[in-house]
C-alpha cells in the first residue's frame, strides 16, 4: 500500500564486493518490489493473490466452513482443492488432472509451484492411501517427539492392551488430590527428577490429539489442568499417555 525500502547491511556489503562489485554507498537504501519474508503485508498479500486465482480465475469456491478449502470443476471433472498457506493438496480423479490444474495456477505465477505428486504427507500428518481406505495418523510426528523420551524405549514395556489413562475406580480423585511442589526451587527439583518439561509434554500431545488421535483427548485435556504446578503423580500419568502413543504409533482416522 505504500513504498517500502530496507537497508543495506554490513554482511550484504561484504558479498556485493566479494562479487567483484563496486562497494555500496552507505545512504544507499533498496526499494522492495515483491513480497519480502517478514514483512506484515506479505501473508495478506500473498492470501489474495492466490485466493484471486482460485475464484476470477478458475472458478473454485470456498466451502462454507472451511473458507481453505475450496471445490468446484476444472476441464469438466470435480476436484477439491486445499491450500494451507503455500502447501497445496489436490483430491481428483486422476493425476493428469492435478498436473494440468497445477499448471494453470503457474501461468498467474511469477516462482512455478512445484509438483510433488500423491500426497503422503501434508501439514505434519502422515497420509495412507489405499484401495480399501485412506489413512491419516501420526507415526512420523510421535517417533520424533518420543526421541526426547529414552525412557520409553529402555525402561517402559508395550502393554497388549494399552490405555491412554489408568482405569482404576478412584484414579481421577487421585489425581485431583494429588500432593504437588510448595515452592520453585521443589517444582524445579521435581522436574529435574521425572526427567522432562511437563508443559512441553502437554503441548506435544495436544497436536497429536488434534490432528489424528482424538482416542488421547480426555487424559490431555484433563492432564493439562496441573500444567502450572504438577505432582509426581501427574507425570507418571503423562508417561503413561506417552507409553500408549509408543504401543499405538500406526493407529489414527479411517476414512473406508
């Protein structure tokens, strides 16, 4: 909406005249002429641009409740098209199709989208698709998490039939009337002992419930409510989703 220009720092100076170049006066200014990463306007610029495309262009529409994702007809076959910023997802009948809407989309574009074919993975989710079903889950995302857990892979056992809570009549009041640390230097000491940061827990599991593992909801959502002072006895219940997460990698949401 209006001029912008940056300054010339001291490490582009140094790889302008490593380039064999004159060296840049120093009131020099650079004016931007396209989206700069950073700057405030680049992602509403960018979500008109593209949402410009998709509508005045190829006649897509938003769906009402998912305003990113959008559906419509392209060269005559239905298609649904998903953007998440600048990651696409494309669900058609054929690969041709999305090679072809793909390349209408580059002909408004000044850097060419790249193809990456069938999808597998999308947004930190893993993707399965079969004949019979598709398949979203975890896996990839959980092993990662788990790496900060060694405990896991030495010191737990895989239970063969694993629960994300203890179903114990009595457990929640236990939980409730768990004993916790009196002061900074015991909720320090405590941490130290369990060997993790409750919180950082908390919030690894709340993007794996969100996503694909909605079977952690109630252990997450009840677990996080002693995020700001847990007992002993809260993080042995966080090891405990954590272990079923371990015995439970694959599993996820089924579309048959």
């Amino acid at each position: 909406k209006a001029p912008l220009y940056v300054r010339i720092d001291e490490q582009y100076r140094e790889w302008w005249i490593n380039k064999g170049n004159k060296p840049i006066p120093r009131n020099l200014v650079l004016p931007v002429k396209r989206a700069l990463q950073g700057h405030p306007e680049s992602s509403r610029l960018w979500a008109i641009l593209i949402n410009n495309i998709l509508v005045n262009e190829l006649n897509l529409q938003p769906t009402k409740h998912e305003p990113c994702l959008y559906n419509g007809t392209f060269k005559g076959k239905e298609i649904l098209f998903l953007r998440q910023v600048d990651d696409f997802a494309i669900a058609c009948e054929s690969e041709t199709i999305a090679k072809e809407l793909l390349a209408a989309i580059n002909t408004k574009m000044s850097v060419n989208i790249k193809y990456l074919g069938l999808v597998d993975r999308f947004n930190g989710v893993d993707i399965d698709q079969k004949k019979e079903y598709i398949k979203i889950h975890n896996k990839t995302y959980i092993r990662k998490i788990l790496k900060n857990y060694a405990w896991i892979w030495k010191d737990r056992y895989k239970p063969n039939n694993p629960l994300p809570m203890k179903a114990e009549h009595g457990y929640q009041k236990l939980l409730e009337e768990a004993p916790t640390p009196m002061t900074p230097d015991a909720i320090t000491a405590l941490q130290h002992k369990m060997g993790f940061n409750y919180r950082q827990a908390i919030g690894e599991l709340l993007y794996a419930m969100v996503t694909c593992r909605p079977d952690i909801s109630y252990p997450v959502i009840k677990l996080s409510q002693y995020s700001n002072n847990p007992g002993e006895l809260h993080y042995e219940a966080i090891k405990n989703v954590l272990t079923f997460l371990h015995s439970t990698q694959d599993e996820g949401i089924i579309y048959w």
